[in-house]
C-alpha cells in the first residue's frame, strides 16, 4: 500500500458569476473523482470549496503513487499450447495474442490439479502521483462547462475559462503539484480578500488551507452561508419577531458576491411604503441584492439588509452608500406607478390592440376578449350565479390591460398584481382587482390558486384559451419544447377545477374553440376540440400517478373518455381502493370482463329473448339490471365508491355464467341471444371502467 498524503487543487480567477459557479463546483468535484479513480490512485473523502474568486477541491488521504501491478492470466494447458517439437501452436498464439504478447514469452507454470498451464503474464510497474495529477489538474481546469456563459482568453494563449484565471496552488501534501493553464503556473500560495488580507498567502498543505483561508478573511460557501444566516436571524429576533425576506435564488448569489459577508441593515424613506411593496421589493431584490424586512405583521417595514463583503468597521459607510444608491431604484418605481395611476387600465387595454399574443392568433386584445367569454361562462358553471359571471367577465376584461403599464415594463414579474392595484385604485369591486391580482396563478407546480370563484374563472379562462390556441393552429408542445408553457397551462387549469368541480371541461374546450373559430382563425373544431381533450386526458393520467393511483386503473378509467378533473380523479381513487380492498374479486372479475368483451357483438343490439334463457343466463340478466340501475344511481351522485360496490357485485353471476353455459351454442338463436346477454353485462361497466385493462399484467 503507497504512501497517502493529502492533495488540493485551487483555481484562483477573477470574480465569477454566481449560477456558473455553483454548476462548476459541482463539476469539479465529480471531475476529480473519476479522474483519481481512472488514474488508479486510491483516496480517501473529497469536498469542494468555493467563493467569488476560487474554486478549490480537497482529497484526503490520496496515494503517492499508484501500486505496482503484476497480472497472469492462465491459458490452455501446455500439451495444447505447444505441439511435440515445442513450436507454439494457433491456440497458443490466439491466447497470447488476446491478452497483448506473444506467444514466446508465455510462461509454463504447474498449478494445484498437476496439469502444466501457460500463462501470459503482465507487469504494471507504480507511477508517482505527482505526475498523473499534474495531467489531472490541467485536464480538470480545460474540462469544466460553463454552459450559457462565454469562457474569456487571455495573454497569448487560446486556454479560455469563464475568467481569468490568476493564480492556481496545486498541492501534494507540501510538494507543489507542476500545474499549467493558460500562461498560469502553479505554486504554492493563495490569495486573500481583496480589502482585509490582499496579497500571497502560504499554504503549507492541503489540511490547513482552509485555516489559512479564514485568516486571509476567506471563508468557503457553507461558511458564508452560516454567518449570513445566523446575521439575519439576530436581526429578526431584534425587532421582535420580524421577517427578512430570503428569496433561494437571490440568496444564493448575495451568498456568492462575498468572502467575508457582514449583515447590515439599511433603511428608505417613509414616502416609499405608499408605493405597492411588490414593486419596492422587486427593486431591492432584482435590482441591488438587498433583502426587505417585513414587521411581525406582515407589512413591509422601511428597513432591509445589505450584505457587505468590505471591512466591518467601515459598515456606517457601507450604510449610507447603499441607501444613497436605493433612492434613485424606489424614486423609478413610484414614478412609474404614480404615473400609471393617471391613465387607468380601460385605457391601457386599448393599447394591448398593438401587442401580439402569438403571430397566428392575434393580439393580447383579442385574447383579452375571449377571455371575457371563457370567464363568464366558467363563473356561470361554477357557481349558476348571474352576478358572479358578470363580475368575473369584467375581472378578465381588464386582466391584461397593466402588461403596457410603466411599472410592468419595468418589473414584468409583477404582471397581474400592478394590475389589481390599479383596479382597486380605479374603484373596481374587490372581488374583481384580487382576480386581476391573481390570475396567473398557479405559476408552478405546488403554488396557490386564485382565492375567489371568480379569480379561478378568469385564470382558467387565461390558461386554457393558451392550451387550445396553440393546438388550433397545430403547434402543440413535443418532447422538450413547450414556448407557450402550455403543459404547465393545462395543469394549472386542472388544479382550479378541481375546486370547481361543477364545471365541464369539455364544454369549456368547446366554448375556447368557438372563439378562436369567431375570431376567424381557421381550423377543424371538432378534431382540434378532441386533442385537446386527449392532451388533458395525459396530464390527468400524470397527476394520478404521482398520486399513487397505479397505471392499469388510471387506463381503465381513462378508457371511458372522463376529463373532468375531479370525476377523472374521484374515479380512479375510488376504483383503486376497491381493487385494494378485495385483490382477487377484481382481478376475476376484470378477466371475466376481457372475456365478455372479446365475445361480446355491439351489432346484435342488448334485446333479449327470455323463454330461451337458463337458469345462469337468467341469474346474469337480473344481476345486470340490478347493476345498471346501482351504477346509474350511483354515478348520478357522484359515488364513484357505490359504483364500484355495484360493479363487484357482477363477479359471482358472470362467473357462474361461464361455467354453466356454452356462449357460442350451434343454435343460431341461442348463441345470438347470449352475445346479446354479454352486450348487456359490458354495458353496466361502459360508464365506470374499462375493467378489462385491469387483468393486463
């Protein structure tokens, strides 16, 4: 077993761009890793470090050299190998061949069985790893992605990184690891923080870099991550049970603009809390990488923190320059809402004529339009309130009126919500700015749906007048392309009429269609309309199996063409919790099914002749007719649980049925009258289940 000492690999660049960064430490860890391992050097745990200016990995425990390897394979027996005179012979060759020598140099070897073996033998003599880390390191650095992000070149050589790479410390225990990239050569130093600790600083080994880090005010990303953490709870408990606001991806970055983070807090003027605190958030966030603070109430407070990577005693400086450089951020944003305020979103809606939705259906005007309609007629469904619908065609009606607005220009993330204050703002009922406020949601999978009917109606008016847009003009999402968002539309709408399950999804499709069809946009409106129904159909089948609903009961629930969310849902639900409740009965009564179905002749009709029916045959027509009526009652209700009950109920009958009667009789009466006694036991099931897909195993 070689020697084994500690091995660390430092990048020293200019400050790197956070996202790139963190995707290239996850790299590099990964890199060196299956380098280590293709090189033959054992190694102990690896960890990586980074900060703006470095990327570091650390191995413990790393051999010195690789081990000295001596291979012997055992060939044929030597009688085989080599014939009477000694000469070697084709399966002597073949062998040495195969395994890269030659048939002379194969060695004659007596092993435990007393037979005489030849071996062809193979010496691997140890290499230091000075040596393989060096190609290592400098295959490591030119092998890490930076996708999105043009790499940069400098001096005279044509290596690029995504910056400039200034110093590389490359270590073997204390041994400087020989290291080129770029014109750069490796040694044995690292660098401190620009301010507190410029300059070389002497890394001994690779067990105290990180020591020797933190004395140069240098601290890795978990560390950074703690202090900041740890600063904004001191500041929380200070005021009482405040709220920093810490959105991931804006923490993740202010994490990575710093090596020594210090907290504080700086603060706005008083006038800025009148403006909506979406859009002052927005513009700290976005804009300067400041996090608001919110009282215990909720309300934004005029306070937010700052993240200082300068010398903890110039803090009070570090203060006031950031609040001097917020003002002008906050003064844009009252601005423009000030601004906004004077003109009024029916006349903002006007100006969306001039703003496309999609080349081939119009304006966003128009699709405000269609909107209306949608909204009123899901509002009408959900809840057969006049009052209701009305409010909620006015809701969509100025839905997309702020997307020329100032301020959402400004801060598009905001859409929608400027949109409700300027409703509010304008006299508008507040059922209908909420809606306004709203109606993107739900944005991702997991987010809250609108609070209001008719919020929902107005959302899901807005998402599936997207789904069936798109599929009008035949330009449906495939594989991973989907520009409209279109998957995600249709989800969203599945979500909202959960919770209004009165609604018909197939009515709504059709009212969709009808207004593009208005429109003048020219497609086949029953085939489009039957896509659609298809597309959502999927969705529905995904949701289910992420609910835990197995794959053959969502096909035979789908095989009935239910799309309605919450039926489509209930459904399965129920079918899956009968089919656990009593395993065998179903898978029976599924293959009794598959059978009758096979046999079954839709074209004999289900009018049967009673005088020449037996005793199973007339057990099966009274079970059938029971069924129907308990299935029929069952689904008027919406008792999906009932219906199944019901459905069992058939397994004894129809089971006795196939044993006690001969289907396929020679008498043409008798046969036919019993394919039509199957028509009528796979009619009781055509409104529940396709339960043949449930035997397909």
């Amino acid at each position: 077993m070689a020697e084994t000492r500690d091995f660390l690999l430092e990048i020293g660049t200019e400050e790197m761009p956070s996202s790139p960064l963190m995707k290239a430490q996850e790299q590099l860890g990964k890199l060196v890793s299956r380098g280590l391992d293709e090189a033959g050097l054992a190694h102990g745990s690896l960890r990586t470090l980074s900060t703006p200016r470095r990327l570091a990995v650390i191995v413990e425990n790393c051999a010195t050299a690789t081990d000295e390897v001596h291979e012997a394979v055992r060939g044929p027996k030597s009688q085989i190998a080599f014939d009477a005179n000694g000469n070697p012979t084709k399966a002597a060759e073949g062998f040495a061949r195969k395994n890269g020598t030659t048939a002379d140099a194969l060695v004659r070897r007596v092993e435990a069985d007393g037979n005489e073996y030849v071996f062809a033998e193979r010496w691997i003599p140890s290499v230091s790893a000075i040596e393989l880390l060096s190609k290592l390191c400098e295959q490591t650095i030119a092998s890490i992605q930076w996708p999105n992000y043009r790499s940069q070149r400098w001096g005279s050589e044509h290596q690029t990184f995504v910056r400039p790479i200034r110093w590389i410390c490359a270590l073997l225990g204390s041994d400087v690891i020989p290291v080129s990239f770029a014109d750069v050569v490796s040694g044995n130093t690292t660098r401190g923080h620009r301010v507190l600790a410029p300059g070389c600083h002497l890394v001994q080994d690779p067990a105290s870099y990180e020591q020797v880090l933190e004395s140069a005010f240098v601290l890795g990303e978990k560390r950074r991550t703690e202090v900041i953490r740890q600063g904004i709870t001191e500041v929380e408990a200070e005021r009482g049970g405040a709220h920093v606001d810490t959105p991931k991806g804006v923490f993740d970055e202010v994490v990575n603009l710093c090596e020594w983070p210090t907290v504080v807090i700086g603060s706005f003027d008083e006038e800025f809390l009148a403006v909506p605190h979406e859009i002052i958030v927005e513009a700290m966030l976005k804009h300067q990488r400041y996090f608001p603070i919110y009282a215990p109430d909720g309300s934004l407070t005029r306070e937010f923190v700052i993240v200082s990577n300068a010398n903890p005693a110039v803090n009070d400086t570090v203060r006031a320059g950031n609040e001097r450089v917020v003002r002008p951020r906050l003064d844009d944003a009252k601005f423009f809402y000030d601004e906004d305020l004077k003109v009024g979103l029916d006349a903002f809606r006007e100006r969306l004529s001039q703003v496309v939705f999609q080349k081939s259906l119009g304006t966003v005007l128009q699709k405000s339009e269609r909107m209306e309609v949608l909204a009123r007629e899901v509002a009408a469904q959900a809840s057969a309130d006049p009052e209701t619908a009305s409010l909620a065609a006015r809701a969509a009606h100025l839905a997309k009126a702020d997307l020329v607005s100032q301020a959402v220009v400004e801060f598009t993330s905001q859409q929608g919500i400027m949109g409700g204050y300027y409703a509010a703002a304008q006299g508008e009922p507040a059922v209908v700015s909420e809606a306004i406020a709203q109606h993107y949601r739900p944005r991702f999978a997991g987010d809250a749906t609108p609070d209001t009917v008719v919020g929902k109606a107005v959302a899901v008016a807005d998402k599936l007048d997207t789904v069936c847009g798109i599929f009008a003009i035949d330009e449906p999402p495939t594989g991973s392309s989907d520009p409209y968002a279109v998957r995600r539309s249709a989800i969203g709408v599945i979500a909202m009429l959960r919770e209004i399950p009165q609604t018909a999804l197939r009515e709504l499709i059709d009212v969709s269609l009808r207004s593009y069809a208005e429109q003048g946009i020219a497609f086949d409106l029953e085939a489009t309309a039957a896509k659609v129904a298809a597309f959502f159909a999927g969705r529905l089948s995904g949701i289910a199996r992420d609910e835990g609903i197995s794959p053959d009961t969502i096909e035979a629930v789908s095989a009935v063409g239910v799309i309605d969310p919450d039926e489509f849902l209930r459904r399965a639900r129920a079918l899956e919790d009968a089919r656990a409740h009593a395993p065998e009965l179903f898978d029976d009564l599924a293959t009794a099914y598959s059978r009758a179905a096979h046999l079954a002749d839709a074209s004999l009709g289900t009018e049967l002749d009673e005088t020449v029916l037996g005793e199973a045959e007339r057990a099966l027509l009274s079970a059938c007719e029971d069924g129907a009526k308990k299935v029929a009652e069952a689904l008027g209700s919406g008792d999906f649980d009932a219906a199944c009950v019901a459905l069992a109920e058939l397994r004894e009958p129809i089971d006795r049925f196939f044993d006690d009667v001969m289907v396929m009789d020679e008498d043409t009466v008798v046969r036919e009258n019993r394919l039509r006694l199957l028509n009528r036991f796979t009619g009781v099931f055509a409104g529940v289940a396709d339960i043949g897909c449930l035997s397909k195993k």
